[in-house]
C-alpha cells in the first residue's frame, strides 16, 4: 500500500509510508481486485461481535459476584445447621 504516514521506531516525527518502507528494504503491496474489500470485509462485524461479548461478559461476571456472595452468605448464617441434617436446617426461633 505505501500511503500516508507512519511512526517508525525510536523517531518522534511520522514519515511517508513509502519512505519508511524503502528504508527497510520493502516495496509497497499492490492489491488486486477485490483484495482490498476482503481485509476490511468483516471487521466492522467481528468489533460488534467483541463489543456484545463484553457486555455479557460484564453480565456474567456480576452474577458471578452476586451468586459467591449470596453463597458466603447462607454458608456463614445457615452453614452450622445445614451440617447436622434436614432437622437442623429448619429456621431459627424468633427471639424478638
């Protein structure tokens, strides 16, 4: 491709893409018909797809959260009694 500008390594300022590339002994890609599309066909899909992914990754891991609380939870309150058997895990008299 060659166009445009790039940052090359250990320099502040951009420089022509084709410069840089004949600096490292490159020569620039010359695309056929069609090429072009396919290296950008889909990219703007596969983002869409990583953006809903986060968002149920987030999900997940706040029920998660709330699911190992609600765990700790219940063992920590009820955890004594669960341990000596169905009569034991009846609820606790009021005491109010």
């Amino acid at each position: 491709m060659g166009e445009g500008e790039v940052y090359v390594a250990g320099e502040t300022d951009p420089r022509p893409a084709a410069e840089a590339l004949a600096a490292h002994g490159l020569t620039p890609v010359e695309l056929q018909e069609k090429e072009g599309l396919a290296l950008i066909n889909g990219t703007d899909g596969m983002l869409g797809m990583l953006v809903l992914a986060l968002a149920d990754l987030r999900l997940l891991v706040t029920t998660a959260d709330v699911a190992a609380a609600m765990s700790i939870e219940a063992t920590a309150r009820y955890g004594s009694r669960a341990r000596r058997g169905p009569a034991g895990a009846a609820p606790a008299p009021r005491t109010s």
